[in-house]
C-alpha cells in the first residue's frame, strides 16, 4: 500500500501563529493591568488608550509611534485628584472659547503642566510688545495663574532663522523679550505677586520640531507657560 506523503510543518495554515501572538499580547495586557491596580484612574486610562492606540491588530498588525511618549494626554485621561487637573481643564475650554485651539497646547506630565502657545496669539511678527488680540487670552492666564499657589516659568522660543535688528540683534533677545513681556503683563496688569512668576529666552536652541519645513518653523515660535508642581 502506498503511504501518503506526510504534509511539512511549513505547509500548514499560519492562522495558529495569529493566534497564538494575540493571546500573548492580551496577557501581557491582563498582567500590564494588575500591576497598575493601585495607581492612579489617569494613568491606567493613559495606559489603556495608549496600547490600543499603538498595537493595532485589527487595522494592520504591530505598530509602534516612535519618540518619548506613546500619546499625549487628552481631558478624558486626566488624573482626576490631580490638582493640575482642573486648570488643565480650564485652559482647555479658553482655547475652545477664544478659537485658539490651533494655536494652543498643552501636556500634563509628572513635571507640571505645560501650554504652548503660538507666537501669532501673542505678538506681531518680529516684535515683542504683546498684541491687542492676546489681551482676552492673557486675561484668562492670569485668572488661573493667580488662584493657584505654584511657581511660573514663562519660556520664550524662537524658530532658526536669524534676526538682525537694532532692538534684536539675535534670537536670544527676542525670544527674552517676549517672556519677559508675558511676565511684565501678569505682574503690572493683573497684580500677580513677582516672586512666583520667572522669565527665560531659549531662541533657537530648544525647538520642539525640526526647522526642515515652514510649518516645522512656525510651531517652534512660541511661549510656553510651565506650571511647576509644587515640592
């Protein structure tokens, strides 16, 4: 009797090795999981949104964002007992009231709070007085600022190309001056007390996009207010 060829383990179906890699990526979700019960609600949230975010099964197998953090917070993944929390909250709904949603960020990490805004919110082009427009943003700045007891840092950025003025000689005294604006502005105008408010120019040398695009560009012209947790 002739026997029948055994069949090789490459001809089978590959449907057991899907199989296998998705059971192994829920348990080490399941593990991931119980390792986080006695952290916080935001940061399982983070973790939670993250991996699906990432690990994309159903829409194309593994995938990986590359760079420091998998996903930036969103107000649905916010540590409710944090207390940034509700200012984080707060500046969310100006943005969406002034329409500066575009034009404003932020990031809440173990650090503090962080809001980016625009250059073009606040100023002029290649000028450092704050713009009438800014006005009812920096308003709102200093309602929140001056009902929370943490210090203040306000950063002045610049894009990499040069500047030559009698008032600027470089991007280190523009993007100085427009810090110092912002401060000048909380401390004159809505009396919030100077010792917790401090003032820095970085111009060119700490951008947070390559300078290789206009767009690129134009995200590094910015302020960032930095709201420090307290220690």
């Amino acid at each position: 009797m002739r026997k029948k060829p055994k069949r090789s383990s490459s001809s089978r179906g590959g449907w057991e090795v899907v199989y296998s890699g998705f059971v192994l990526i829920l348990l080490c979700f399941f593990i991931m999981l119980s390792s986080f019960a006695s952290i916080e609600e935001g940061r399982i949230g983070r973790f939670v949104k993250s991996f699906v975010n990432s690990v994309s099964i159903l829409s194309g197998g593994l995938k990986f964002e590359p760079g420091p953090r998998v996903m930036r917070q969103s107000s649905d993944i916010v540590d409710k007992e944090d207390d940034l929390a509700q200012i984080y909250a707060d500046i969310q709904s100006i943005r969406q009231q002034l329409r500066l949603k575009e034009k404003i960020d932020l990031d809440l990490s173990e650090k503090g709070l962080l809001v980016q805004i625009s250059d073009t919110a606040l100023f002029d082009a290649g000028v450092a007085d704050l713009s009438m427009e800014a006005i009812p943003l920096m308003k709102e700045i200093a309602r929140i600022v001056s009902n929370i007891p943490h210090p203040v840092r306000i950063e002045g950025h610049t894009d990499n190309i040069p500047i030559h003025t009698d008032r600027f000689p470089s991007n280190w005294e523009l993007s100085t001056a427009r810090a110092i604006s912002v401060l000048r502005y909380l401390i004159e105008k809505e009396q919030i007390p100077s010792e917790r408010l401090f003032a820095v120019g970085f111009g060119e040398y700490q951008p947070a996009f390559p300078n290789d695009t206009s767009e690129h560009r134009a995200r590094n012209r910015r302020v960032e207010i930095v709201i420090d947790r307290q220690t």
